[in-house]
C-alpha cells in the first residue's frame, strides 16, 4: 500500500536518532554513515530511521536535511516541528481522525487496523502505534490565544489620539447629565470670566 503509515520495527530507535539529532550539527547529507558515526547508531536495525525522517519530511529524498529538521533542532520550535512531521507522516490516520494523537493506544491500533487493511495482531502494526508514538513525544499541540484579560490591557495601554477640550460636565438631579465644552475668549481680564461663570450658575445650576 503507498500510502501505508511509515515505522521501524525497532521504533526506540526513533526516540534515539531525534535526541541525538537535536544536539548533532545539521550535515550537508543525512547519510548511513552520519547515522552510524555521529549519531552512534550502528548496526541493521536503525537503518529504516533514514525512509521514516523522509517519510516525516526531516530529510527530502536526496538525504538533504529540510527547513523542518533544521526547525527541531531549535528547542523553541521542535514541538510544533514535531507535529507537523506527525500530521505529515500519518495523514491517512488523520484523516479518520483530526485528534488522533490524543486517542488512547487501543483506538489508535483501531484506526492503524482500518487504513492499513492489516490483522488486528500483525507485528506492523504494533511498530506503525509504536513509531506514531515515539515521534509524538516531541511534539506539541498546545495552542495558546492571548486572554480576554490580556486583550483588555493591550486595549488600556493604547494613548489618546489628541488632546481633549476643557470640559464642564453638570449633574441634575434625576441623574442625568450634561457636557458643555467652553472656548473661553483670550482675555486676561478676570470680570469676563466672572461674568461667564455667574451666568452658567444662574441659568444652568439651577
């Protein structure tokens, strides 16, 4: 099947290729020999580690490392690296089920058993649930939205466009109120201004 979720049988080998990945340089070529010499995975078994990070979109087909395998080798973006090699890796899974990663182990088998045709009890099974399973240990879905209580500070911290007129703002009694913006002549004599606030008393603070 082509489109036939990615694993290796030996799928701790996966936790061990990733870690040491994170702390190895990035080579030119993602090679056996890179594997087995800076990575200190030796032998036959870790081999398929190399068609499940092209599978997973780490390495294009040429061995060449990707933007995504440069991305999980930052501590800040490997979690959201991780879950876009998963989502890419196991989209068939996906697509029977968007949470997939949060489904427990006997529903994920479940699914694994739906979009690959195979026996419940078939060893590749257990390495497809096992290699989803190491690969989403690094990941991370948390998706965090700023709060209400923050949008309401950002929205405090904003300044006033311009400046504001001077205000007289008079209270009734019923509770109503009013605003009357003043432009005061320019004057220095202080009997103009006298005349203009008797004048507000006598008419409007009644």
């Amino acid at each position: 099947m082509a489109d036939k979720p990615p694993y290796v049988t030996a799928y701790g080998n996966i936790t061990k290729a990733l870690n040491k990945i994170a702390e190895a340089a990035t080579p030119p070529r993602f090679t056996q020999d890179f594997l087995a010499t800076k990575l200190d995975l030796k032998g036959g078994s870790p081999k398929p580690v190399i068609p499940f990070l092209k599978r997973s979109g780490f390495i294009g087909s040429d061995g060449v490392p990707t933007d995504l395998y440069k991305r999980f080798r930052n501590p800040g973006q490997r979690g959201a690296a991780a879950k876009e090699a998963l989502k890419a890796a196991y989209s068939t899974l996906y697509e029977v089920n968007q949470y997939i990663h949060d489904a427990s182990e006997k529903d994920l088998r479940g699914v694994v058993v739906q979009v690959t045709g195979l026996d419940a009890d078939a060893p590749s099974v257990k390495a497809i649930v096992g290699s989803f399973k190491a690969l989403k240990e690094f990941a991370s879905f948390d998706e965090q939205a700023p709060s209400e209580e923050e949008e309401g500070e950002e929205e405090q911290a904003k300044p006033d466009d311009g400046e504001k007129a001077p205000r007289v703002v008079l209270k009734r009694g019923l509770g109503l109120s009013y605003t009357i913006n003043l432009n005061l002549p320019a004057t220095s004599d202080i009997t103009v201004f006298d005349a203009i606030f008797k004048s507000l008393k006598e008419h409007l603070l009644k």
